[in-house]
C-alpha cells in the first residue's frame, strides 16, 4: 500500500534554532517528492521537489534531502523564524498513471516560540 | 497575475441546504483537482478533470458532484449539505511538467 509517513507529528522550538522534519514513503513506482507549508487556513504552498536522482535541494532557509534507495527526506529548517509556524506536508508522486498521482503525509505542525 | 481562487473563503449553512462552492484558475491548467482535509489529517482527492467536459471521483468518496464546462472553472456542489461533510476544501490545478498549485481552501460548516 502506497503511503506517506510523517514525524514528528508536531514540534515547538524557540526563534532562531534549526529544525529537521522527516518524511518514509513506500510510494512505487516513484516519481518526484515535494515539500509544502500550509499556514492555518490556508492552501500548500510548495517549498522544493526532487526527482529520483536529486538527493538534495535548497530555497532560502529550507533545505531538503532525498534518500530514494531508503525512501527517505527530510526537511531542514535553519534560524527558524516566527513566520515558519505552519504544517509542513511532504508529498510523494508515482508515475504509474497519467495522473501523476499524489500521496500525502499528515503533516508536521511546526510552533516557533520567539 | 496567474493564481487560482476559492470562494467562499468560509460557509456555515444549515443542513439540507445546496451549496457550491467556487475554483477558478488563470494559469491555463488543463488538470484541476478538489481534495477535502480535516484538521491534523492528510489530504483527501474527491474529484479530478483532465479538461473540460472530463471530470472523475477521487479516492475518498463524496456526495459532492462537480463539473467542468470552462478550462479555468471547477465548482464543486452539495446538493443537500449534512454536519458530516464540515471541512476544508482545497482546489488545485496542474498541467503537465509543472507542480500543483493549490488555492486558499474553503473552510465549511454545516449545522
């Protein structure tokens, strides 16, 4: 069964500490993962995607890692801010449909304390 | 500026009434998507269309129906709202070789 695990399920660290979000998939065939932040309220708005032979990719302060042979990522957050309090959803997408279809994790629900 | 929108950005109605809610995108997409979430959970496909006239049910069943006359509009439409179908709506667009987009959500409540 094709599915997107999460953790940790939530995370409170204090403005300006680096965090690390995971993310296990058992999605196949694979396609590409990606990141979302979804602020309360609102729709994902995608942070990176990797392809299968990408093992790392960076936007601002948010880099993210792939483990395709694991079927790992993680997400690493540096000098956290206010602002990146928000549910952090990683996605993964096979390529077994013309659809492209996407499987998502419950999210982490990351609080950044000033 | 190319975006899609969602209106209403939240809804609470009465039970039994018929509601649609509203997605449009100016992106030119030919692939849109309705996906429900409840809160802590993952998000659920209910609908998708390949393009216009094309529409199909997701993985999560719904009562919801949806259609898909014009390239940029993807209403979704309970004919008979009940409590249970309380929940956030996201609609999203894609077209080949680019990543999906989502729009704002909307947050709805039924009494």
């Amino acid at each position: 069964k094709n599915q997107v695990e999460q953790s940790p399920q939530s995370l409170i660290i204090l403005e300006g500490k680096n965090c690390t979000l995971q993310c296990n998939y058992t999605v196949s065939p694979f396609s590409n993962l990606r990141w979302y932040k979804q602020d309360t309220g609102r729709g994902p708005v995608s942070l990176t995607i990797m392809t299968f032979s990408e093992n790392t990719k960076s936007n601002g302060r948010y880099t993210a890692t792939l483990d395709a042979d694991t079927k790992q990522s993680s997400l690493h957050i540096t000098a956290s801010q206010l602002s990146d309090s928000a549910s952090y959803i990683c996605v993964v997408s096979d390529r077994g449909s013309t659809l492209g279809r996407l499987y998502f994790g419950r999210g982490t629900q990351l609080t950044v304390w000033p | 500026e190319a975006d899609i929108y969602q209106t209403p950005r939240y809804l609470v109605i009465g039970t039994g009434k018929k509601i649609t809610l509203e997605c449009s995108q100016t992106m030119g997409h030919d692939k849109m998507y309705w996906y429900q979430q409840d809160p802590g959970m993952e998000l659920h496909l209910i609908h998708y269309s390949y393009g216009v006239n094309s529409t199909e049910k997701g993985d999560l069943s719904s009562e919801s129906t949806v259609s898909r006359i014009r390239t940029e509009h993807f209403p979704l439409t309970l004919e008979s709202a009940r409590p249970s179908h309380t929940s956030q709506y996201l609609c999203a667009s894609t077209s080949l070789g680019s990543e999906q987009f989502f729009g704002p959500g909307t947050r709805l409540t039924v009494l």
